[in-house]
C-alpha cells in the first residue's frame, strides 16, 4: 500500500516539475539522423509520453541526406517538426536564418548553462560564441578517439617483434608518432593484415572530421574563430605537417580506402581488417557487442594522442536539439526540453547509451566506469574542438572537404599547397561575408 501511494505521489510531482498537466493524446515531431542514439531516444520518450501524456516521434533519416534534407525544408519553413537534432556547425545558419527558436531565457533560467559542460555549451548551444546567446541544447555529446585490438596488442610474439623493430613497447600510444608505428606494423597486406582505418568520405564532412584531430593535436587551429583569420594560422608549419601526417596514416588502410566513412571504419574494425580505427566514440557502443563484433572481448578504446605540440586534441562530433522555429507546437516542445535537461533523466539517457553533457553524470565514477570507452570519451570532450559553425559553413566544408581529398586519396599536389589553397579560399569567403576586412 505504501509503495502504491508513493508511486501515486511521485508521478503528480514529476507531472508538476514539466508544467502540472497531462497532456494525453498530444504528439510531437523530431528529426535526426537514423543512427544508434537515435533509437536510444526512441527509448528514453517512452519514459516522457508516461509522465506527460505526449508522444514524441523520433523520425529517421540517413546521414548522407540529412542536410540537405533539414535545410530543404527550413527553406519552405515547414512545420514537419517540431525539434531537430541538428550538427553543432548548423548553429550559426539556424539561429541567423530565424530556423532555431531562441532559447536564452529559458537556458539561463533552468541553469543549464550551469548543469551542462562549458565545452557543450559552447558548441551544441551558443551563437555566436562568447555571446551567452542559446539556440539548442546539448543532447548528445561526442568526440573523436580510437578504437584498438587488444588481443593483437597483447600478443607476446607481436611485442617482441615491435619492440626489435621501433625500440619501445607495443601499447596504447602515447604520441601520433606512437600511432603511426603501430599502423605501420601492423599493416600486412598479404595477411589481410592492415594498420589503420580513417575517415576518408568525400560526402558532408567525414574526411574533415579526421583531419583535424592531428591538425588540432600537432598545436595548429582551423584559423581564429574571433577575428576569422586564416592565413598562417590553418597553413602554418603545423598544420601543414598534420595533413601529410594523415596523408602517411591513409597509406595503412586497408584498399580501397579513399571515399569512407564511420560506419566502414566499424566495419573494417568489426572484420578483423585492422588494427586500428578511428571512433567517434558515439558508434563505440556496436564494436562491444558481440553480435556484431566478434572480437568483442578484445576491443578497447583509447583518448586522441598527444601531437608534437605536446597538447592533446580532438574532434568535435554530437548535437543539441533545437526547437524549429515554424512549429506550431512550441509549448509542447518546451515541455521536451524542460524534462530532458532533468538529472534524474540525464542519467537515464546515459544509461541507455546515449552521451549525457550533464556535469554530474559525466563526473561519476557509475559513468566513468560504466563501459570501455566512457572514460576516453570523456577525457575526449575536454579537449575537443569544433568546425565553424557560421552561417557560411557549408561553402567552408565544400572547399577544405575537396582539397584535402585531392592531396590525401588522390594524391594530387603537396601538403602546403592543398592548405594555401584551403586559407585562400575560406578568407575569400569571410571577406565576402563581411566577416574580415
């Protein structure tokens, strides 16, 4: 009797803590890419249609077309959805286009300027930066690591033959340079053996989004994010030794590498083809499931290494969710987003597998411990860095996305040309923008 009535009394105070009504039969609409944290979600609202009565339909769509999708509809200012799940790059084209809902007052009243980290706050929620300006909230946190054969690690007979050949232990690698060498090993073509798997994908940023972790690592920027300068900050020495690092890292891929993406790198890993992949750690949660990776049991993860900058750094990935300004259902949509930011819920979305931005659940030891790569994610997210994410990053992306293409895959031209190339046009850019004299 007991726990009937506090269950009874539990639920009146969750209803009253997102607004004191029930609102059966009301519905609501989100976009996100069709990927494992979007079924995650599809599971976590099963919990906010049972305390609030609304349903909330996650709907799916691939992410090769899901920008051009999003904006295509933005542009006709259909109301399909009520919230989207969108990259942290597309901040600056919805909060100026007056595609995102303007989300300052209610941020900073419900503290999750305070309950969040700085670094998701920073780049899944503020435009412009530095502006304490919020158009979405931090909703699934994600970075760039990578994932190894701890098996092939552990081979007493591989650390015997590394050791002969480059002079240290075979292990987690300390440095790129550390990384490199494995890759190097552990590349054996006539074994089916390769080093490395990267991200090579000409389609929206996927070989962008693994350029810059040595970019980033070796002490070089994308430029200035204040002042929108380029030239000798992407085209320094730095930067331009990071890119032919990744040029020498391409070498080690399995065949046929030049035009992948995240989900092949899982692949390659999941077959047995290498080594080593690349992770943006949100795909990590398939490769410790032995349905449909086998060497499960010898999967481990690992933080981006240090550079020859000394400095550790990584790619951004991950969203926040946004309220589409042309929907006719804001209250609802406030209703959302006021019962996700809740701890108790935060918690549960990690739980599920989703990567909670909240402070406390990142910072417990339950989380920090609860799979293989929740620590190296979040060592990750303290270091990462993110693409511009003004208004004009798509023309950005299309030139730095061909360029390094060409010199990586294609093998056209040097390092500093691509990156001279790459400053050029993108100063062209901000200054036909208006945003650098």
């Amino acid at each position: 009797m007991f726990k009937k009535i506090s269950t009874f009394f539990l639920g009146v105070a969750l209803f009253a803590a997102i607004g004191g009504t029930s609102f059966a039969g009301e519905t609501l609409t989100l976009i996100w890419a069709e990927w494992g944290p979007a079924e995650f979600l599809r599971e976590l609202c099963i919990d906010f249609e049972k305390e609030t009565g609304i349903k909330l339909n996650v709907e799916g769509t691939p992410w090769s077309d899901f920008q051009t999708k999003a904006f295509r509809e933005f542009a006709a200012k259909g109301d399909s959805w009520d919230l989207i799940v969108g990259d942290s790059q597309w901040l600056g084209a919805g909060a100026t286009q007056g595609h995102y809902v303007d989300l300052t007052d209610w941020f900073i009243k419900r503290g999750v300027d305070k309950s969040m980290t700085p670094a998701a706050v920073e780049y899944y929620a503020e435009y412009p930066k530095g502006s304490k300006k919020y158009w979405g909230v931090p909703l699934e946190g994600d970075a760039m690591g990578f994932t190894y054969r701890k098996d092939w690690f552990e081979d007493p007979k591989e650390k015997e033959a590394f050791l002969k050949k480059y002079g240290y232990e075979l292990g987690v690698p300390k440095t790129w340079a550390n990384l490199r060498d494995i890759a190097e090993f552990f590349y054996r073509p006539d074994q089916r053996r390769y080093g490395i798997a990267i991200y090579t994908g000409r389609d929206y940023d996927n070989l962008t989004m693994g350029i810059e972790n040595p970019i980033f690592g070796f002490g070089s920027s994308l430029g200035n994010y204040k002042t929108y300068q380029v030239e000798g900050i992407l085209n320094s020495k730095e930067g331009i030794d990071a890119v032919a690092f990744y040029k020498e890292l391409y070498s080690f891929t399995p065949p046929d590498w030049g035009n992948r993406s995240y989900t092949a790198c899982n692949e390659a890993f999941a077959g047995g083809l290498v080594a080593l992949s690349a992770e943006f750690f949100s795909f990590a949660p398939a490769l410790t499931n032995p349905a449909l990776n086998k060497y499960a049991k010898g999967t481990g993860f690992f933080a981006n290494p240090v550079g020859s900058s000394g400095t550790r750094s990584c790619a951004l990935g991950g969203q926040g969710v946004s309220i589409v300004s042309y929907s006719k259902k804001r209250d609802l949509a406030y209703k959302f987003l006021d019962w996700f930011v809740r701890e108790d819920v935060q918690k549960r979305w990690a739980e599920l597998g989703g990567y909670s931005c909240n402070q406390k659940v990142l910072n417990s030891e339950w989380f920090l411990n609860d799979t293989p790569y929740n620590r190296p994610f979040y060592e990750s997210m303290l270091v990462a860095k993110d693409f511009w994410a003004v208004p004009e990053y798509a023309e950005l992306l299309e030139v730095c996305q061909r360029n390094w293409h060409e010199y990586v895959v294609a093998g056209k031209g040097t390092a500093k040309e691509a990156m001279d190339t790459i400053a050029k046009d993108w100063t062209a850019i901000f200054k036909k923008y208006g945003r650098l004299k």
